[in-house]
C-alpha cells in the first residue's frame, strides 16, 4: 500500500534549477549506517539496464561526513563524492541513519534544504526519513518510516504526519518508505514514475521482486512496547487493554482509567505512539485475531467474540481492510503454510478411523501424543508502537490531523 499525493500544487510547479539534472541521482550515505537498506538504491539507480528496457539513470555516491564511512559488520566505505555534489542531482536519497536520537551533521542537512529548495525530489528509505524530518522537509506533511521507529518519529517531530500504515508515501517532491524490503518498493515507484510501468516492470524482474506489493506494515506489527513510551504511565492504560481485549470496551473506557477527558487522551496517546487510540484499538484486536486464526481451532464467530468485535461482521470488516483477506481465507492460507510436520490432524476433527495406527517418534519408536487443542497464549504486556486503522472511523479521525493536505489517494 501506498499513499500517492496528486494535490500538491506547489510541488508539481517547481523546477528543476539549471544545474541539475532529473536523471541524476545522488544517494547519501553515512558512517554507521545498515549496509542493506544503502545497497538499494546504488542497485536500482547504479547499475545500467538499458538492455533490459530500463532508462539509465547517474548515480552519485556522496558522503554525508568525512570519511571512511564505517557500515554494519564493520565495513568501511569511501564515496567518490562530497556534499557538493548532491547540488547536480534531481534525486537525492538517504538511505538510512545511524540513530533516531541523534542529530545528523548540519552540513548535510543545508545541503538537503538546498536541493529541495532548487527543485530536487528527496527521498528518505527506513530511518532515512529521520534525517529528511531534522531539515525541515517533512513538516506539514505525510512521511512513514519503518513501523518500530514510527512512534519516535512522530514524537521528535509532531508536525509531520506519521503514517505507520504505509510501506512508502509519496508527497510529490517529498518522499519516504518503510524499513528494508519498503525500500525496493519505492525506487520501483519511482522508476515507474519516471518512465512507466514497462519499465519499473522491467526492473522488477531483474531484481526479481513483484512490480508492487499489495497491503501495508500492518502484518509485520509486533507488540512490544517502545523502550521510550513504556516509562509514561499512560503505558498502564495500554497494559489493561492488552490484557481485556476479549471484553468489549472503547475509547472512552482507556481515558476513563486514564482519569483524562476524551481529547486530552487521544492528545497525549498520539504524542507518545504516533496513531490515534481508536486505531490502535482496532489494530490490536485484528492482530489478536490473527494469532487465534494461527493458533486454535475457534470458529471465527468464537474469535470475534474472544477478541472484543461486537459481530462476527464487524471482524470481517476489519480484517479484510487490514490483511486485505476474510478471517477464513487467512486461516486456509496460514495452514497451508504450515510444515507438514505440524499439520496433524486435531483429535477433535479428524476423520480418520478410531482404530488407524498412531505415529511413531523418529527418536524413541514409540508412540506421538495426539495433538491437543491448540489455543492462544496470554497477550504480552505490550503495545504495538506503529498501528493502524482497519475502521472507516479511525480512518476519518487520522485523516482530520492531516485536513490540510488536500488531494491525496491511496495507491494500488
């Protein structure tokens, strides 16, 4: 899933200063940073396809500080250029940064504000987008970054819409992804924008990779609770929903045991988590949903009801806006999935005659144990930091921060 900005007016109008050139693109690299997430755009952007139907474009390897540039695994790297050549370039993208709590060198930052100010579409993959928000570029607009970060992204900087829902969001002049893999689905975007879907296409099967991905973060959620949001007491809030979503509760009920008013709650849960409670609520029960499809044999009415929804209706509805698949569909797909080894049949449900010979262990010769039920194990005390909304509702009070940042759409 991606969020395609078609409104922005003023950046559809700006050029290109005469210096540089759209089918350069400079890449900005750092001391400290993952070697995965900078490997992907000197692969995309570096490397000349042209045979394969793919446009050529100039790559640019700038270092953002002096080096040798030291990567992860112990590494070190020389770029062939300096900041100064990031002013010829129609693209620059930061890969990555070496850590969400510091601040990175102000030299590069100028040089940043420079190339967006001249024209130039800047591009932050994964924690790259922390250093497109320290120049300022990513004020009053939408950005994501990878779902773990997303809290202290929004948090270090409450003017940027934060949208942990999304594996990349383009703003016109202005874009960012998601973590690792989200990085090869925006270049591929970018490809396709440049030059069409041959191409990105094209490409694509190169690097053999879809052409685009269909959904968003939200599968890879985890539940743990951010080291820096789990000192607040509103942590105890999110603790006790945790631990009851099998009851049915609301918003007003979490800033009740907040002993906070309705908007003073919503207020400070996005400053620490970066999404609204509604969101967050929904999400976690999609997701606890999930590990009872995966882990039991409840039917989905059971599961619904296990997991606070109101109607086995109102699962499906979410459920199918999150996963983009019915509570049924998944659970047939996550089994098929499944090693062979544990995909023995349920004592409860076979079919099998009574009287057929149990399995032997490959170590003792004796008989396997039939397989038990299988249920859920007890929800963690945790929250996940980046969450998102399956409902129309918590769609509408996400989209009311961000009113006025017309036109935008969702992609694929």
């Amino acid at each position: 899933m991606s969020h395609d900005s078609t409104a922005a007016p003023e950046a559809a109008a700006r050029k290109l200063s005469g210096r540089r050139r759209k089918e350069i693109v400079a890449v900005l690299l750092f001391s400290g940073g993952p070697i995965f997430e900078s490997s992907i755009p000197l692969s995309v952007f570096g490397i000349d396809r042209q045979d394969a139907g793919v446009p050529r474009y100039r790559l640019l390897v700038c270092g953002g500080e002096e080096g040798p540039l030291r990567t992860t695994g112990g590494l070190e790297l020389t770029a062939p250029h300096g900041l100064e050549a990031i002013s010829r370039a129609g693209t620059v993208v930061v890969p990555a940064w070496r850590s969400i709590t510091s601040p990175p060198p102000e030299d590069a930052l100028d040089a940043l504000r420079r190339a967006h100010e001249e024209g130039a579409r800047i591009v932050g993959l994964c924690t790259g987008a922390f250093v497109l928000a320290a120049a300022g570029l990513l004020d009053g607009r939408p950005a994501t970054t990878h779902w773990m970060y997303a809290p202290t992204l929004a948090k270090r900087y409450p003017s940027v819409h934060v949208d942990p829902r999304e594996l990349f969001v383009d703003d016109g002049d202005v874009l960012t992804s998601a973590g690792t893999a989200a990085g090869i689905d925006l270049c591929l975007h970018i490809v396709r924008t440049d030059h069409g879907n041959e191409a990105a296409g094209a490409l694509a099967r190169r690097l053999v990779v879809p052409p685009r991905r269909s959904g968003g973060q939200e599968r890879y959620l985890d539940r743990s609770l951010p080291e820096e949001i789990g000192a607040d007491p509103l942590a105890e809030v999110v603790a006790w929903a945790l631990e009851h979503l099998h009851e049915q509760f609301d918003v007003e009920t979490l800033a009740a045991r907040a002993y906070m008013s309705r908007r003073t709650f919503d207020r400070r849960f996005r400053s620490l988590t970066g999404s609204a409670p509604l969101q967050w609520l929904i999400t976690q029960r999609v997701l606890q949903a999930q590990r009872l499809l995966e882990t039991s044999d409840y039917s989905v009415d059971e599961v619904a009801g296990r997991c606070g929804f109101r109607s086995p209706v109102a699962l499906r509805g979410h459920f199918r806006r999150q996963l983009g698949s019915s509570p049924a569909a998944y659970r047939a797909a996550y089994r098929a999935r499944r090693p062979q080894a544990e995909r023995q049949p349920d004592p409860e449900s076979a079919a099998g005659p009574p009287s057929a010979p149990s399995p032997l262990h490959p170590e003792s010769g004796g008989p396997v144990p039939p397989q038990t039920r299988r249920t859920a194990p007890p929800s963690p005390v945790g929250t996940s930091a980046s969450l998102s909304s399956s409902s129309d509702n918590g769609r509408e009070a996400y989209a009311g921060s961000r009113a006025s940042l017309p036109g935008q759409r969702s992609g694929m």
